[in-house]
C-alpha cells in the first residue's frame, strides 16, 4: 500500500477540479482526499495498491490535461487514515 501525494498547478481552481477527481476516484480501489490550496493549486492525497494509485491518476491526469499545466509528486507508505475518498476544505 503506498501513499502518493500530488500538487497540481494550472487552471486547476473554479473549473470542477475536486468534482471531477472525487468521481473520478469511485472507479478505483483509492481512498484519501482533495482540496484548494491558497496559493491556487490543488493537494490531492491517494492510498491503496500501487497499481490502483497510479491508474487513478493517469486516468485523472488524462480527463483535466487541458487544466493541468504542472504537478509535483511524492510518495510514501500508506497511513490508513482515510476510509473512502473525500473534498476537504
């Protein structure tokens, strides 16, 4: 289980962002969570299987490419915090 946490910058706020990558998360075995940072990008938080992690985001990637202009990644080990995957503030 691997935890891989993403900085999304672009037009990435105001345009469904959240919306879109929570739904997009029910076709996934992921759990974790999503929310607007100050500085206008967007965190998004995923745990479970490495494979279900990376398609999840390919598939996220592929679905908001004309919003995404940059993202940085990072990855670790799963905490088990989340139970599901949610919009936090």
């Amino acid at each position: 289980m691997l935890r891989q946490t993403v900085l999304y910058s672009g037009d990435v706020q105001g345009v469904g962002f959240r919306a879109s990558v929570l739904a997009a998360s029910r076709g996934y075995g992921v759990v974790g969570y999503v929310r607007n940072l100050d500085d206008g990008r967007v965190e998004l938080a995923a745990e479970g299987e490495a494979g279900e992690v990376q398609a999840f985001l390919g598939a996220l990637r592929e679905r908001m490419a004309d919003n995404i202009r940059d993202e940085a990644a990072t990855q670790d080990r799963a905490q088990g915090l989340w139970n599901g995957f949610h919009i936090v503030p």
